[in-house]
C-alpha cells in the first residue's frame, strides 16, 4: 500500500506585474531614511539576487479563497475522485482572505470551510481546518495528511495552499517585489500503487529566529495609517536557511534509505534564487556531491514568492509537461522542501 499524489491543480492568476512596474516607487529603510540608489538600480540588483523578472497578482473582485477554491476544484478534477469521498480538506495559508483596498484580515470562519462551501461538499465528515506555518504551510499540510492515513482515519484527503501576499505588501519596502498571489492543491490517497510517501521531517526554530518574518508598520513613516504588512529581515533568513534547511533534507533523505543519487528532482518553496541554489548546493555538499544540472525546477523569475503556494503550483506544473525540459515520471524520486516565518523547515521524501 502506498500514499500518493493521485491528483493536482493550481490557479496562476491573470494580472502579471514586471519589476518595471515598480519604477516609480519611493523605497525606504526600515528607519524611514529614503533609498538614495535610483530605482533602475534598485531593481536590477534585485532581478540578480532573487531571480524575479515578474510576479502574479489576483484580480480585484477575488479573495485567497476563491483561488484557493479553483486550484482545489483542479486537483479533485485530475483526480477523478468524488469530493464528497474526501476526509480531510486542509488548506495552508498565513493572512486569511483579504479584500482589495482595505487592511482587515478575514479568518472566520476558517478558509478551509470557505472552499469546503464553494465547492459544495456536503458530507460533514469531510473535516476542513486551516493550516498556519509560514511558507511551509502546504508541506506540513501533506505531512499532517499523511499521518492521518497511516493511521487509519482518512483515506482521501484534499490539501491546499493558497495566498494572496499582494494583498499584505508595502509598496515602500524594496522586499515588496518579492511576494505574489497564487494557489496549488494536491488529493491524497492510499492506494495499491507503490512508492508514495517514503519519508518526511520538520523543524521549527522559535528560539531567536520566531521574529525574522513578522507584521510591521510601512517603512515611509510619512504615513499615518495604522496597516501593517509583511516584513522580513532577509539576511538573517538568508544565513539560517542555508545552515538548517540543508541539514534537514538531509536528515529526511536519510530516514528514506534512498540514495541521494535516486533524487530526480528537488520541489524547493519558491523564495529566492539564489537561496534556493545555495541551499541545494549544500545539501550535496553533504554527501560531497556537486549539485546536478536540472534538478531544481524554478518558478520564480515568472511566478514570484506565492508562500505556501509554490511548491504545489510547480509540481503542477512540472507534473503536466508545462515546465520546459523538466519532468517527473511514475517510479521517480522526487524532494518536496521548504523554509518560512516560525522559522519553520520540513521535507518530504515522494515516489511519483
């Protein structure tokens, strides 16, 4: 018996917005002192350092749960299942739904039972709650939905990762260009197959670390508003990510007994290229390995840093030929990874 992925979709929204679009811009220090680089600069520096030439936002007449409600209705579709079957429905978010042009998060009730409503799913025993783990949310969704298989109390289960970080961004923080909207689900089930879930392992770091990403005030203190946004101290994520999450992968490949030269792909959260390469690096350096061509499928320089999206969304996409050279076939080896606010880290060792 084998748990497996035996459906995926996700939602890529409409309203694509390049870094040329940020031109005009006043960015700020976090002490309020204005950037005195022109913003060319500004924004060439970042296209280096994150990978990101543009970025997906939804539509204004749409919330994190209407997405979160397209992506879920895909998977179910490429499933083949029916959704009143589905056990658990559990959806990773961190900022609820909020509309456009206001600053109030909207949590109740949970998007879980949202999406369960809009996809009118009748059976009441279909349990919807939502997951909050900062970018790794989605991961530790399916670890949690693993768990419940393995123990007998569910044999089908929806997960979701879903986010409208447009939604909660400054557009006087240069870190603004960074984040975006987007949604990707996956149906779990146990089945006859082989493979599946093989191994998994997380990690949070709250110790010192519980504060890199939080909720901050605008960085130009010429306004008066009390909304908050997303804030990160990025080299300090930067130098925690690369020290643990390699370590992590590792632990996680370990518990598999798989070979690190049975991985064909590595599904790393989407949040920053060069990050993400170093992390990679590492890992092989570990088992004193030079990092393969093409392991890493990448997102990012379209899709941007969607949260807890992006890994359901890539591996949709990859999953469906929609990726160029990159793709996964039944047998394969793959690694799911992620690091995010908590700081939280897991991994997830699959066979397609």
């Amino acid at each position: 018996m084998a748990i497996k992925i035996v459906g995926t979709g996700c939602y890529i929204p409409n309203v694509v917005t390049a870094n040329q679009e940020f031109k005009e811009h006043r960015f700020f220090n976090e002490d309020g002192t204005e950037f005195k680089q022109d913003n060319e600069v500004i924004i060439e520096k970042f296209k280096s350092i994150t990978g990101i030439a543009e970025r997906r936002y939804i539509e204004n007449n749409l919330v994190n749960s209407d997405i979160a409600t397209i992506a879920a209705k895909r998977a179910i579709e490429d499933a083949s299942c029916d959704q009143e079957t589905l056990d658990y429905l559990i959806l990773a978010h961190n900022y609820g739904d909020i509309k456009h042009d206001t600053n109030q998060s909207d949590t109740v009730p949970s998007l879980a039972a949202r999406v369960k409503h809009k996809l009118q799913i009748k059976n009441p025993f279909c349990v919807g709650y939502d997951m909050l783990f900062g970018c790794p949310g989605w991961l530790e969704s399916l670890i949690q939905a693993t768990m419940y298989i393995k123990a007998e109390e569910a044999k089908r289960c929806l997960v979701v990762g879903s986010e409208t970080l447009s939604r909660v961004v400054d557009p006087h923080d240069r870190d603004s260009m960074i984040y975006s909207d987007g949604a990707g689900a996956v149906v779990l089930e146990q089945n006859d197959d082989e493979g599946g879930v093989l191994a998994h392992h997380s990690a949070t770091f709250a110790y010192q670390e519980a504060n890199y990403i939080y909720f901050g005030e605008s960085y130009n203190h010429e306004l008066s508003d009390a909304r908050r946004y997303i804030k990160m101290y990025g080299r300090k994520i930067y130098e925690f990510a690369i020290t643990h999450v390699p370590t992590a992968m590792k632990t996680c490949l370990d518990k598999s007994g798989k070979s690190i030269d049975e991985i064909k792909k590595i599904f790393i959260h989407q949040a920053n290229e060069k990050m993400d390469e170093a992390i990679v690096k590492r890992f092989y350096k570990l088992y004193n390995l030079p990092m393969p061509e093409n392991i890493m499928p990448m997102s990012i320089g379209k899709l941007g840093n969607s949260s807890v999206a992006t890994i359901p969304t890539l591996y949709d996409l990859v999953s469906k030929g929609k990726m160029g050279e990159h793709t996964v076939n039944k047998g394969d080896i793959v690694m799911f990874a992620s690091v995010g606010a908590g700081m939280n880290i897991n991994a997830m060792i699959y066979q397609v």
